[in-house]
C-alpha cells in the first residue's frame, strides 16, 4: 500500500496497532475491576493456544492459495535475523546484566518475539486472512527455533538440571501450532475441500481467538513494572523492537522483499517479548523481575514502534 498523503499512511498505521492496544487496555481494566481473574485468564489462555490459534491456523493454510503463503526470501531474512540478534544479545548480555545468571534472561527478552498472538494479530489487522496465511511459516518455523535457543541460553546461564533439549524437542514436535499449520499444508497440497461446516465452525472461533488473547495478555501485564527500567530491561527492548525489525527489513529488502511480505516480516520482528519467557525462566528459578520487566516494557513499547515502523516502510514506499 502506498499514499501520498503523509496523514494517510499515519492513519493506516494507527489502525493497524490501536485496536490491538485498546483491547490489551481492555485486560487492564477488566482485572483492575475484577471482572476477569487470574483463573479465566489461566483456563482462556489454555483455550486460546491448545484450540482456539490451532483451528485458525489450520484454516488458514488449508484453504490459502499457496501464492499467498511467504516467499522464500522472507523466510531466510527472518531466520538470519534472529540468528544475528541471538548471537548479539549473547554477546552483548555482559555490558548490561552483571550477575551472570541473568544473562540468558536477557538474551531470550531480546530476541524471541510474541509471534503466536501479538504477531499474529498485527498481521491479521493490517492484511486480513492472507496476512495471517503469509506469516503461518514463519511463525511454525520460528516457534521450533525460539524454544530450542530459549533452553539453551537458559541452561548456559542458569545450570538447570532439567532443561536439556530432549524434553524440548519433544514438546516442539507435539506442539499444537506447529501441527495445524503442517496439517493445514497437507490438506492445501492434496486439494481436499474442507466441509463448509466446518469453515464457518472455524471462522466463528478465529474471531474469537485473538480478542481473547489480546484481553489475557492485557489482565496478566502488571503496570508497575513500567516504572522499572534498568540497564537490562532497556537493552533487551532496544534489541527487540529497535534492532530486531531494522536488521530483518534490511536482509529482505536486500533479499528483494518488498510488499505485503516485507510489511508482514517487519510486523513479526517488531513484535514484543512472548509472555511465555516469563514462565521459561521461572520454571528454571531465574530472574523473574527481570522477565516480566522486559515484557511489558516492549508489549507497551511495540505500540509506538509498530505503528511508526509501518509508517515509515509506506512513507518510503517500500510496502
């Protein structure tokens, strides 16, 4: 999409991001007001990623013309760079966590990304259902190499007797995600027609899903970590909102990405901290201040960042 008007691409811009941070403030206020609780928002969440994401994503790439789904280049401009912003957190975690035990808290902060909600979310608002059809790969093939760095920067850091990769590798192979996104593919590939029932049935539930989602992840943020911003918290926001989408936009457009991918690619890599980092370290008895600090300074963050990220990209008329 390209405009003219400095104003028009603001607006597109906005639209993308502000429904997504009125219903995060929505969360807020619920579970100021008690309306929701830690309970719902433990069994929604379970809800949410083991049925509500799974159909969605199945849908979608079942009945997604395989021209829509993500080029080849997109792929390898995503993978180089949450190659390069691991290995620069890895390298640069000394600079800001003095207590070696938080190095990998801080390295998983600044380079995974919520990619399986937030992401998803800001592609399905900008591009609808060919936006979530384009970034179904990177996100399967994102969500494998999240969890396996993750274990390993933890364990490197925190000595954790019980984060080897086996155990991992087999939570990746039975994740639900990963394995509607695949049985999407193979239904896409064999030319099955799914029953319209079930269309429909899956359509009702992946306009749920995300709101939902949205709303859980806004009654979990706790506010008072936004006034506490150390050496830390900074670097590892700078990494994942600044420098994660600055490195992954300058591979594609190298890579001669250009479009509604590189503007999905730039929405992936602009995403915040997954929430799930939080219960990685936690499992593993790190520094839980730290993790949740770093969530929810770039889930705020990422409001701003997006929204001028995209602005910029159809400014310059990249996308």
């Amino acid at each position: 999409m390209i405009t003219d008007s400095p104003l028009a691409t603001l607006s597109f811009a906005f639209s993308v991001t502000a429904p997504i941070f009125v219903m995060l403030m929505l969360g807020i206020v619920l579970k100021r007001t008690r309306m929701i609780t830690d309970d719902f928002i433990k069994v929604a969440s379970q809800l949410v990623y083991n049925m509500g994401l799974p159909v969605m994503l199945f849908t979608t790439c079942a009945t997604a013309h395989f021209g829509e789904m993500a080029e080849p280049n997109l792929l390898i401009a995503f993978s180089l760079m949450t190659v390069v912003v691991f290995m620069g957190s890895l390298l640069t975690a000394h600079w800001h966590c003095e207590d070696v035990r938080d190095h990998g808290v801080f390295i998983q902060g600044a380079f995974r990304g919520n990619l399986v909600i937030l992401g998803l979310a800001f592609c399905a608002n900008a591009y609808g259902e060919q936006g979530l059809a384009i970034a179904a790969l990177p996100v399967a093939m994102t969500v494998f190499v999240y969890n396996v760095l993750s274990v390993y920067v933890l364990n490197r850091s925190l000595h954790a007797a019980n984060s080897s990769l086996k155990p991992t590798l087999i939570g990746i192979a039975k994740n639900p995600l990963i394995i509607a996104i695949f049985l999407g593919l193979i239904i896409n590939a064999v030319n099955i027609s799914l029953p319209k029932v079930l269309l429909d049935s899956g359509k009702y539930l992946s306009q749920m899903v995300l709101p939902l989602a949205l709303i859980c992840i806004g009654g979990a943020l706790d506010l008072s970590k936004f006034k506490s911003l150390d050496s830390a918290t900074l670097g590892a926001s700078i990494w994942k909102l600044l420098l994660s989408p600055l490195i992954a936009c300058a591979l594609a457009i190298a890579l001669n990405v250009r479009g509604e991918s590189l503007a999905i690619l730039f929405l992936l890599a602009a995403s915040p901290t997954a929430t799930i980092s939080f219960v990685m370290v936690q499992a593993m008895n790190g520094n839980t201040k730290l993790a949740a600090n770093i969530i929810v300074q770039t889930t705020l963050g990422s409001m701003l960042t997006v929204t001028l990220g995209l602005w910029m990209l159809q400014r310059w008329g990249l996308i």
